[in-house]
C-alpha cells in the first residue's frame, strides 16, 4: 500500500478516489504498486487510515533523519548547503483586512411600464427633431 501512496504522488494522480480507481483498472500499475492478480485492492477507509496512523508516527521523520545523516557521511551534502522544504505551507488563522474601496453610487433602475404623458410628449419631440435633421445629414454625406 505504501509504494501505491508513492505511486499516486509520482503518477499526479489527486485523489485516494482515483488511486483505487485505477489500482482496480489498470493491471500494470497494480502490478508496480506490489499489488497481484489475486490480491484485492484496498479500499479507500484502508488507504486512510494507513495516512492517519502513518501522520500519527514519527517514521518519516526518522526515516528522512537517516537518509540526511547517510547522505553527509558518503559526501553528498556538506555543511554549506542549506535546503528548505516548501511542501507544507501553514494557513492563515484569519483572512486579511480588506482595504476600504469607494462605493459607487447605486443606479436607480429603469422604470418599466408605459410613459407618463408629458414623458411621452417630451420624447415624441426629440424623435420629431433628429427626423427633421436627418435628412440635412444624409445631403451632407451624399455631396
């Protein structure tokens, strides 16, 4: 199950959903995993609680501790080195204060419906007054 957690990180795969999904599908990815024709594959609870309980441990802790210490004395790393993980990245107890912006004055919307008289009057003009002026454009345009 272990090399299948391995797997998963190294294929990209996101989730334990799609791990088991293709542990059941693909046979040579079963196989890689360690997993055989006859063994079944294990379930997404079995996958969680091997994470919960692998959290839990201190293992990869000493198992990374033991790699480091290996990789100083056969001279892979020196002491002038300095590396930093960026895989956990802690989250923001709060989220920050938002600055302060303008508020835009609120529209008022369109009224719907039919105009009032005098509305009507006033637009009918204005309609009357480009028609009029339209013609004296186009002769414009035409000479």
């Amino acid at each position: 199950m272990i090399y299948s957690l391995f797997a998963r990180i190294l294929e990209g795969i996101p989730t334990i959903k799609l791990l088991v999904r293709r542990l059941k599908t693909d046979v040579l990815f079963r196989l890689d995993c360690g997993f055989s024709f006859s063994d079944r594959v294990p379930s997404e609870a079995s996958f969680s609680r091997l994470i919960r309980r692998i959290k839990s441990s201190n293992v990869l802790d000493e198992i990374n501790h033991a790699l480091v210490l290996q990789a100083v004395e056969e001279g892979f790393i020196d002491g002038n080195h300095i590396a930093i993980d960026a895989t956990h990245v802690e989250a923001r107890d709060q989220a920050p204060q938002k600055e302060e912006v303008e508020q835009q004055p609120v529209k008022e919307p369109k009224k719907r419906g039919r105009k009032k008289k005098e509305a009507y009057e006033a637009w009918k003009k204005e309609q009357e007054e480009i028609e009029n002026h339209l013609p004296l454009f186009e002769q414009k345009i035409e000479k």
